[in-house]
C-alpha cells in the first residue's frame, strides 16, 4: 500500500527508537560531531560522523541525528556519494553541508 503519512509516521517512529537505543554520551559526542563538521563548511556524510565517534549501536542512529540537524536548519543535504564503509557495499548516501557556513 502507498500511504505517506502512515509511511512519514513509521520513520519518525523508527528514528526516535534509534536515538533512544544510543547511551547520552554517544549521542552527545555526535552531535557535537555534527556541529563541528558542519561548522567547518565542506561537504561531510554520516561515514565522517562514524570516523568521529565510532558506530552507534543501532544502526539508524546517524541517520536520525543527520535528520534531526536538517530539521532544525542546521544542514542542508548536498550530493551523493558512494559509502567507503566495506560492510555498506559501496551503497549511496547523502552529504551535507551546514547551513550557516
């Protein structure tokens, strides 16, 4: 079935399961990881975020945090590029840029 906002509500959903399973200094060390690399004006996806902090536990954690920060105004998603992580199989993901930089 196609419904968008039951699609828009499960994501949600399953993010903030994914925040809530990280410990606080995780999560704390990532965002400010996030805010340092978005400060420094240059393109950065959530494999720099990871080289930063290390994997989270669940693995939609970055993800969650990415879209919380273009929630806010923070990031801006800039292009695509391929995932230097073995285990990601050369899959896509997004860049961003910080807004304010």
């Amino acid at each position: 079935l196609l419904d968008l906002i039951a699609a828009t509500e499960l994501r949600n959903n399953g993010m903030a399961l994914a925040e809530d399973a990280e410990p606080s200094a995780w999560t704390r060390a990532a965002s400010q990881a996030i805010a340092d690399l978005a400060a420094s004006g240059e393109p950065f996806s959530s494999d720099d975020v990871c080289r930063m902090v290390g994997r989270p536990r669940h693995p939609n954690a970055v993800g969650a945090l990415m879209k919380r920060a273009v929630d806010s105004g923070t990031l801006r998603r800039a292009e695509m590029v391929q995932s230097q992580r073995v285990v990601a199989r050369g899959r896509w993901l997004p860049t961003y840029r910080g807004m304010r930089a």
